[in-house]
C-alpha cells in the first residue's frame, strides 16, 4: 500500500487513509447488500448473463424456481434476501430489467446459494439436479381448473407482450446505428497517444507490480434499459476504497480504456467483475470493479452519470470533433431509446394485466411456507 501511495498520480490523502484501514482488515468483502442486473433490454434482444452469476462448481446450492406472472417469485426473493440481510449475510439483489420493481433472484454468498427465477426470457434449468441445484415448481400452488378457464386471455397477453418487446428491441437497434456513427465521429478525432497515455499511467497505478490469486471474471450489467427508464445501481454497488471515476461520452473511447484495464487485470491473474452496457451487450465495457485490490473503474456519461471518485476527463483523448453533427445524432438516439423505454413500459402493462389473471389463483399461504422450508434447508446446509 505504501508503495503505491508514493508511485500514486490521483488519489488523495483522505482516499489513501481509507485504503490502507482496507488493508489492515486484510480482507476483500462485497458490501452486505449489492444490486445488479444479471439480464438486461438490449440491441440483441435480451441479453442474460444469468449463468453468471454463482458457477456451479462453487455452489452450495442453486434453486430454480419456475411460476407463472404474479406467481410471488418476486417477493419470495426479496422476502428470503432481507431475512438473510438481517442476519448480516452479504446478499446480492438480482434485478429484473423488464420489470425494475421486481427481482429476478438473490446470491447468500456466505452460504454459496443462488435463487433465481427460471422462467422465459431468463430460462434457467438444473445441469446438476440434486448435486447443486434443485427446481421449486410454483406452479403446484396453482388452481389449474380456474387458470384453464382463462386460457384464450392468458395466450393472447403473451403473444401482445412479445411483440411489444420485439419492436422494443428494434428501436433500440436503431440507435445503435446512430451509436455507431457518433463513435466514428470521434474515432476521426482521436489522438491514440493520448490515450495510451492515460491507460499506460493508469495500468501502473492500480497494479504496479502486484499479482493476483486466480485468474477469474463475472460478466453482468450495473444498468439497464427498464420500464422505469434508464436505471443504473452504481451508487449502491460501486464502494471499493478507491474509485475512479472515466468522464466521457457516450461513443467515445472510454471502451478502449476499460478493455484495457480489463486485460491487464486479467493477465496478472486478478479477479475482477466486468459490466457491460445494453448497447451492446458483450464488446462494450462500462465499469469494472477489482475487489482484491479494493478499485473500480466507472464510466461516468449522461445515460449513466456518476458524482465522485479520482476523475480522470477523456477530453485531452481527442482533436476538435464535430460537435454539431454528434449533438444532432445524440438528439435521435435519445429520442429512439426513450421510444424502447416506452414500449417495454407498455409491455409492463400487459404483463400487469396477465398478472391478474394469476393471483387470484395461487395459494401464497403454501409459497410462504416453501420460503420458510428453504430458509432452513439454507441454514443447515452452509
């Protein structure tokens, strides 16, 4: 830590003071609570980095758990997630990108365990059933004659949900093109030495001449293209000692720089957690975090601004570019991303009214017993 106090360009005083309390605990924990998105809207469709998220060589146990819409799978989650959080578990809060009041699952990493929904478009099914992973089928709860009754309004929900998601998911396609033309613009203004400055300077401080335990990487996304808007959980889950925060924007080379910080990372053998943007959803990184070293690197833009940390401005990285003509593209791509925002919250909608086809239903008593049943298989089973 001393060492890369004296050799450190950016970081203060008050930052290394933080660091090296980080150091004495010496350990690298997550914070009690994380949020993330493990799947997300994007310019391929959905996008699901759902194997991700606990492999299963080193899982306890991961429980897929399949239901219809209102099923109470959500609030199973969270239920179950504030029960360990209160028993000072550390617990990751799985987010659902169609849906950003809902959860798609939750990781108890002390026990190891995962519980995540398995249904469409997230489809997840056991590989090792018994050994590490286990179905919780919701629909025994169901009241099949009632639901069989309402079949005709069940199947015509679905097919107008799908479809409003597939012109959701061409809208944003759309703006990748425009995307695509903005990072051209500043690719013809861009002054490589510069940046390979900036990325030279930066390898060195993070890493100097440290080597890590194990070569290992989780992909996920920290932003999301939701009913609800763009929503990001940076401020929840960035919280490493020391944080720097890439000033840009969107189409510029902050990517370049990520990837670079990211193959260096790697290469000395660290594990790190790499989150991509919906943009495009596994070339282009957005953030980084190295919690062995106790850093993270944030891409701060208008579609995901973040107040803080050690600022590192991309703006010395280009000649002039053309200003008026990037303003002009980013006023349509705006316009064609809040278009798939709208769209997705008119599938919400749908997906609401289905809901209610459901809940009447559904035996919750016997789910919240199910809940119980398995906060102490988890306890017993650490």
């Amino acid at each position: 830590v001393i060492e890369q106090r004296e050799s450190s360009l950016l970081i203060d005083e008050k930052t290394w003071i933080t660091v090296i309390s980080y150091a004495i605990k010496n350990e690298v924990t997550a914070m009690q609570k994380t949020d993330l998105f493990p799947g997300g809207n994007t310019t391929q469709g959905f996008f699901s980095y759902y194997d991700q998220i606990l492999p299963h060589k080193d899982a306890n146990m991961i429980y897929c758990v399949k239901g219809g819409p209102g099923a109470g799978k959500s609030t199973f989650f969270k239920t179950l997630g504030k029960e360990f959080l209160e028993m000072g578990c550390d617990v990751e809060f799985l987010h659902c990108s169609s849906d950003n009041h809902s959860l798609d699952g939750i990781l108890i990493k002390q026990y190891r365990t995962l519980l995540v929904d398995g249904t469409a478009p997230h489809i997840v099914d056991p590989k090792n059933p018994g050994a590490s992973d286990i179905i919780l089928h919701f629909g025994d709860f169901f009241n099949m004659a009632k639901l069989k009754e309402q079949k005709d309004t069940i199947l015509s929900l679905n097919k107008a949900i799908g479809q409003k998601f597939s012109r959701a998911y061409r809208y944003l396609r759309s703006a990748k093109e425009i995307y695509l033309d903005i990072n051209n613009m500043y690719q013809n203004a861009f002054l490589h030495t510069n940046l390979k400055a900036i990325s030279s300077n930066l390898n060195r401080e993070i890493f100097a001449d440290k080597k890590g335990k194990e070569e290992k990487e989780r992909k996920m996304f920290l932003s999301a293209v939701t009913p609800g808007g763009l929503v990001n959980y940076l401020k929840e889950t960035i919280q490493t000692p020391i944080i720097y925060q890439i000033k840009s924007h969107a189409g510029d080379c902050a990517p370049k720089l990520l990837e670079s910080i990211r193959n260096e990372a790697l290469k000395r053998d660290f594990s790190i957690e790499t989150f991509y943007c919906p943009m495009d959803p596994d070339q282009k990184i957005d953030h980084l975090i190295i919690k062995e070293l106790g850093v993270s690197i944030v891409t701060s833009n208008q579609y995901h601004p973040y107040e803080g940390g050690n600022v590192i401005d991309l703006a010395t990285c280009y000649a002039e570019p053309d200003k008026a003509e990037i303003r002009y593209n980013m006023e349509w791509m705006d316009t064609l991303i809040q278009k798939s925002v709208s769209v997705i919250r008119e599938a919400k909608a749908l997906h609401d009214e289905l809901e209610q086809c459901y809940v009447p239903n559904i035996d919750f008593e016997q789910i919240n017993l199910l809940k119980d049943t398995v906060k102490e298989e988890i306890l017993a089973n650490k």
